[in-house]
C-alpha cells in the first residue's frame, strides 16, 4: 500500500466526505510539480496563473528545514499549534513525531486543497488523520472556519495559540490568512469577554435564572418558533448613530417588515411610535433592565430573551398567552 493510498484509507475513517474529495482531486501538473532533493524527499514548484514559480520547500533539505522552524515554538506551556499552510505535511509531521505529548489539539488551515492532496501523496499522515486532537480546514471558507475556531474555542482557551506560518503559503495566500487570524482573535477575545462577565456577574447570572425560572417555564421554546418567519422580510434594530437618523424611515413599516429590536434600541423606538414585533435581551446586569424601565410594551410584541438575563425584564413583561420567547 502505498503513501497516499494509506493515508487516504485512515481519512476516509475520520472524515469521509474530505477523503472522496481527495480522491477524485488530481493537482494540474502544469501549475503543481513535485522534484526531487538530494536528501530523497521531494520538493514542489508551485506555478501561479501568472506564470510566477514559487519553491514551497527547500531544494535541497526539507525536512531539516521545517525541523529548524518547529525550534521557535515556546515549549515551556501547553499550547495549540496552528500551521498556516501545511507544505507537503512535513513540519505536522515532525511535530507529532517530536512534540505530540505538548499540546492539546492542533490545527491545520490550508487555502489550497491541491496541497494536501500532495501532502498525502509525499508523506505519511495516516496516524495524525486518526488522532481526534488534529483538526483541518481546507479551502477558504471564512465562515467554515470561523465554526470550526467555535468548536474548538475551549482547548485554546484553555491553552495559547503557537502560530507556525509556512512562508510561502502566507505570501500566495496573504489576504485569505489575514482575515482568518483576525477572525480568530476576535473569537479569542469576545471568549474573554464572555469568561470576564461570567467571572464578575457569576452570582448575579445566578440569581437571575432562579428569579426567571417560572417565565422560563411558560414560555415559548425557540423550537416552536423555528422557521414562523420563514419568507417573510424583517428588519433588525440595533442602538447607534445611524438609528437617531434614521429611525423615523421604520414609522409605518410594521405592516410591510417584521421588526427584530435589540434592547437598546427599544427605548428609541417608543419615543418614535414604533411598536417591534420582537425584543431580543441578553445582558444579565442591572444596567440592562434601565433601558425597559417606563416603558409599556404593546401586547403584540414578543421578548426573546437568556434564562440569564436581568430578572426585572422578563417578570415585568406583559404576559399574554406565552408571549414571551426564552
């Protein structure tokens, strides 16, 4: 069996719809070709649309020179290696061959797909491929790798990111890699944000899901309403600037636009006569429940709000036939 054919049949176990894509995917020699070195590992040209030929490796010693790389990464805590473009697999290689005992999981975001149908064809992959700690992301989908960083949010907060950048892969693909580390710090910091708030608002959050316990009860699950607005053109409200412009445009659209409010534009709203069909609150201060205060919702109105939100809201809301959404 060779290389590919082995690593092919231990992706195919873990990740099947990836390794039907590998299968067919045949790299266009005219623009990807292997050659050799004298230390018996190949290399690869890479030829853009352009015609401009990039060398993805060394000419001469590949694996020494990814060797020399992983010596940057800071060994002295555990950590999430995250290879900006994999090359031929040869720095994943040696990571796991070297250091598989220092991280949690490790992660792969590769813009090409071609080059890591090479990858599997040049160097073994098949045990890493069978490790639930690695974790891949081919092709660049923004919003696909934004859900796999979701997924995979608590290891690296629970760790730091060791960012190992493959130059060549970063100088064809800059764009595509900008974007996808600057999506990953603010994932990274709205987690932060997100651990501060629970860390100081913890007994408030506390009290408010026992304060809102029999609303959460009686209320209507999201479940029930998945898809009620399905077709239907809808608007969605937030506080700001262009709002205090802009806010008279919504008078009489009630009819035509389903009206989707965040909590502090609300407030905004009723000064104007604009009665939205939906409140959405999530925030568990008291400093939220401010901008309710005085106001008197029409019945029509739905609140969706978190079983954590301030309890003042929920339990103040008009309660009319379940017209509260938790």
């Amino acid at each position: 069996m060779d290389i590919f054919q082995r690593n092919w049949e231990a992706l195919r176990a873990t990740r099947p719809a990836l390794a039907a894509q590998m299968e067919s995917m045949l790299p266009d020699p005219r623009y990807y070709r292997l050659i050799e070195t004298p230390s018996g590992v190949p290399s690869l040209e890479l030829t853009n649309a352009e015609g401009k030929t990039t060398l993805w490796h060394s000419r001469y010693e590949p694996i020494r020179e990814v060797q020399r790389e992983l010596q940057a990464l800071d060994h002295s805590r555990i950590y999430v290696p995250l290879f900006g473009g994999l090359g031929l697999g040869y720095g994943l290689r040696a990571l796991w061959n070297n250091y598989r005992d220092e991280f949690f999981d490790a992660i792969v975001l590769e813009p090409d797909p071609s080059i890591f149908r090479l990858a599997m064809q040049v160097t073994r992959l098949d045990d890493l491929f069978a490790d639930p700690r690695l974790h891949l992301h081919l092709g660049t989908d923004l919003d696909a790798w934004a859900e796999l960083v979701r997924r995979i949010i608590p290891a690296i907060m629970s760790s730091t990111v060791q960012y190992i950048p493959h130059r060549p892969s970063q100088q064809n693909h800059s764009p595509f890699f900008a974007s996808a580390l600057a999506s990953l710090h603010q994932r990274i910091q709205l987690t932060q944000a997100e651990f501060d708030l629970m860390i100081k608002s913890g007994a408030r959050i506390q009290d408010n899901l026992w304060d809102n316990l029999p609303r959460i009860v009686s209320s209507i699950g999201l479940s029930q309403v998945r898809g009620l607005l399905e077709g239907k053109p809808a608007i969605v409200i937030a506080a700001g600037p262009s709002l205090d412009k802009n806010v008279h445009r919504l008078r009489g659209q009630e009819h035509r636009f389903t009206l989707i409010a965040v909590d502090t534009a609300y407030r905004t709203l009723k000064q104007q006569g604009i009665d939205p069909h939906i409140v959405v609150t999530t925030d568990p201060t008291e400093l939220n429940a401010r901008h309710f205060e005085g106001i008197k919702p029409a019945p029509h109105t739905l609140l969706a709000f978190d079983p954590e939100v301030y309890s003042t809201i929920p339990i103040s809301w008009p309660f009319r036939d379940r017209k509260s959404v938790v």
